[in-house]
C-alpha cells in the first residue's frame, strides 16, 4: 500500500528547501528505513511515531520500522499553465497521479528573495495555482457532462451524474475547488473517474520567517488560515530556514537549537504527521522480539484488509486478530500482561482497526 503527497507551490517560496529538509531529515531518524531517492524529486520519507519506541522497550528489540510515505516534489507552476504554459503539462501530469497535495505558500518579507509577482500577497499566489487546477478540471467535467448528457435517456448513471456534473461546473465558475463545494458520497461517486485535481485533499503550508515560528505566525500565514477554511483544507506552519539549518547540525545540537528557538520537534515531522493524516491514513502495530513495525492503513479499514497490508495471503485465510490498544499494551507491560488483566481481545472480520492498536493476526494457510 503506497500514499504519496505531491509538493506544490509558485518559484521562489521555499518549495524545494522544504522538500530537502524533509527528505534529508527522515534519513537521518531512521537507520532501518532509510531515505532513498526513486526519481530526482520523488523520495520516501519516515512518519514519526514516538510510540514505537515504547514498543521496542517492551519488545525488547532492536528492531524498529516506522512506516512511510512519498512525497513528490512537482515542478514550480506559472500563470497558464492549464493551457501548457512554461511546465504547465508536466505539473499537471505529475499532480493528477498524487493522492494529496502541500501546498508551501511564502509568508515571510524577504526584499532578497525576489517574488515573481513583485510582492508578497499569499491568498493571490494560492489563487493563482487554483485558477490553473480549475481551468484544468473544468475541461475534464465539462467533457464528461456532454457524454453524460447525450446518454441520460437510456443511461440512468448518465442521468443521475448529469446535476452533480454541474453542480461542480457552478462551482468553478464560481472559483471554488471541487473540495470547497461539500459534496456527499453518491455526487463523489458521479464524479470519481473524472479523477479532478481540484478534489484531492489539500494542506497549505506557511513557509515563515525563524522569529514567526514562536509567535505563531503572522499576518500573512493568518490570512492564509482564514483562506483555507473557506475552501475546505487547513494549514500548517513551518520555516524553511530553521528546517535546513536543522538538517546541517549534529543530532546533539539539534535538541540545543530547537530548546532555544522554543520548539519541541522539527517542523518536518509535524508536516509528515500533517500529511499522513491528510491522506486518511491510520497506523497500527505489530510487537515481538524480532522487530517492532507500524502498518499503514486507511482510516476505517477492517482487520481482514489490514491483515492483508502485511501479507495478500492473510486477507483470504484470516481467522481473528489478537488486538490491544497502544495505552493499554503499554499500561500492562505487553501482550501477556494484557491477557492476564483480560485487554487483549480476540477481533473478527467485521472489526475496524483503530489507529494504535496492538495486534497479531491468526490466519489459515
């Protein structure tokens, strides 16, 4: 099961520094699983999960395998480019085959850094990529709402998709991405193969200043905060210029800088978390003495399914699963505390794996 982000923003926001610093700060976190490039801008990084290294002292392992997702960083976008414009056609390419999208947005002042539009205006550069992805999508359902409407007197799935077709049309018109206009799942399913840019799960991240980070912001990240909810996606924040120094420091000055800027983790990490999270994505864990390992699933997925992320065979003779909450495995010392105090419980199919969850799957072969 693989998840990717696609990294997206105008030139000149600090994109590419981000990207780095996630990519270069995972490797370092992560002996067991390290970074490794599959393409020039495509890397796997590792979800920080603090909770498997209470595992690994239970288990007492050595052994310890987060889980991972891809991040894509997609080559800098241009007015026009719906229309092929600069990479135009290879940024749309690249962003219709990512599942989410972080969106780095320039919220600092900087008269070194030059903008492309000469000023800062944040909410003007987001509207600038949106207008690009609506463009793109209004051809695609326009395109499906004229097959669909020569079908509709003999097709009843033509008929029904035809005024969710232009419901979203209305709404780009408007200027609103599709996942601004509270579609519910049956008007989801009408538009589903038309696969619109506008429609994947967005996080806009606030690129900021070192001092902004302590203060939470500033006017310029707050504005996009109050942009993002009105078009249904959140924000993070996150300095470029902190993140990259961080990646330049040995691991015992790391902890040093970060005390003394008042943070008490990376920025990256918390954008991985972000993004994991905002590809509906939940973990949970295997524990024994060979490895302690995080299993990536989506949220709501059943234990058959998730046994299956370990091993396809595991779906198709699954029995039961042998199931803890991560509080109580960790409360009661392990699965056999667990048993004794009478927390360990015996899952079936229809079970939805809860994110932490402990578990050992007992399948027929």
């Amino acid at each position: 099961m693989g998840f990717n982000c696609g990294i997206v923003g105008l030139p000149n926001v600090g994109k590419s520094t981000i990207f780095n610093a996630l990519t270069q700060t995972q490797a370092a976190q992560a002996a067991n699983y390290p970074f490794c490039t599959i393409e020039p801008n495509t890397g796997m990084v590792t979800v920080p999960d603090a909770r498997l290294w209470v595992l690994k002292d239970i288990a007492k392992t050595d052994k310890v395998i987060p889980t991972q997702i891809e991040l894509v960083d997609i080559a800098g976008l241009v007015k026009g480019a719906s229309k092929g414009e600069g990479k135009g056609n290879e940024f749309l390419s690249a962003i219709k085959n990512v599942d989410a999208i972080l969106h780095v947005v320039r919220c600092f002042d900087e008269p070194n850094v030059i903008h492309v539009d000469g000023s800062v205006n944040p909410v003007r550069d987001i509207e600038v990529i949106d207008l690009e992805l609506i463009l793109k999508d209004f051809d695609t359902a326009k395109a499906k709402l004229e097959r669909c409407s020569k079908r509709k007197q003999l097709d009843k799935e033509a008929a029904a998709a035809v005024p969710t077709l232009q419901k979203v049309l209305d709404g780009f018109e408007a200027g609103k991405p599709a996942r601004a206009l509270d579609l519910t799942p049956e008007e989801k399913a009408h538009i589903a193969d038309c696969h619109l840019i506008t429609a994947k799960p967005m996080l806009f991240v606030c690129n900021v200043l070192e001092g902004d980070i302590a203060t939470n912001g500033n006017k310029h990240s707050a504005a996009v905060e109050a942009h993002a909810a009105k078009v249904g996606s959140r924000a993070i924040l996150i300095s470029g210029k902190i993140e990259e120094e961080l990646c330049q420091l040995p691991a015992d000055d790391k902890k040093s800088f970060m005390a003394d800027l008042g943070m008490t983790e990376p920025g990256v990490d918390r954008l991985v978390r972000a993004g994991y999270d905002l590809l509906g994505l939940a973990t949970y864990f295997t524990a024994g003495v060979k490895e302690v390992r995080a299993w990536q699933i989506s949220k709501g997925m059943k234990a058959p399914q998730a046994a299956a992320v370990i091993h396809t065979d595991f779906e198709k003779g699954f029995v039961r699963a042998e199931t803890a909450s991560y509080d109580d495995y960790v409360k009661y010392n392990g699965e056999k505390g667990c048993k004794e105090v009478g927390k360990l419980r015996a899952e079936g199919k229809d079970y939805v794996v809860q994110d932490g969850d402990v578990m050992h799957f007992l399948v027929n072969k």
